[in-house]
C-alpha cells in the first residue's frame, strides 16, 4: 500500500528537488520483484544484512524495518523521522510534509 501511495503521488512529490526511495531487509531479488510487481516509479534499495537499518534506529527486534519516513536537508542533516507514516496516505503526507519544511521546488 505504501509504495502505490507514494508512486501515484510521484508528480506531486517530484516537484521538489528530492531524491526518494523505500529500504527494505528483503534481499534485492525479492525488493526488485516486489517493485516491478507494483510499478515502482522509486528505487527500492536492499539491506538484507540490517545494518543501515540498524544504524537508522529504524530496526525492530523481530528484524523488520519500521515504516518510518526520514526527511533528509541536502547537507545531510535529518530535519524530520515521521513514525506515524501512513501506508495509505505516505505519498501525499511526504509532499506536504516537505513543503511545510521547505524543501527546494524545481
């Protein structure tokens, strides 16, 4: 539901001069699969090992990845992590929510 969500609301976030993308822990045949499966317009990147996961915080002690949104500044500081990231609405909330921390427009 997420990765529909945020490619049928890729023009609207596609205004912004952002680079964006899901992290998995699937391995990449399965992300790559998963991603043509639903037409991804976004890369789905791979970490089966856990450990950019981990280094996020975003790693649950089952081994999942929570679905959290990280809003990242071109400098490479986090300005935001959205913990309530709704599946269904994940692509309108990431638009609004980068215009609201005023991500640069192309």
């Amino acid at each position: 539901m997420q990765c529909k969500a945020l490619r049928d609301s890729a023009e609207e976030i596609q205004k912004y001069d952002v680079a964006y993308f899901m992290v998995s822990v699937d391995t990449l045949e399965d992300n790559t699969a998963f991603a043509e499966e639903n037409h991804a317009s976004f890369p789905v990147l791979a970490n089966p090992e856990k450990d950019m996961v981990e280094a996020y915080g975003a790693l649950m002690p089952v081994g999942f990845a929570n679905r959290w949104t990280y809003y990242i500044g071109a400098d490479g500081v986090i300005l935001k992590i959205d913990k309530e990231t709704d599946p269904a609405t994940a692509g309108e909330d990431m638009a609004r929510i980068m215009g609201e921390l005023g991500f640069p427009r192309i």
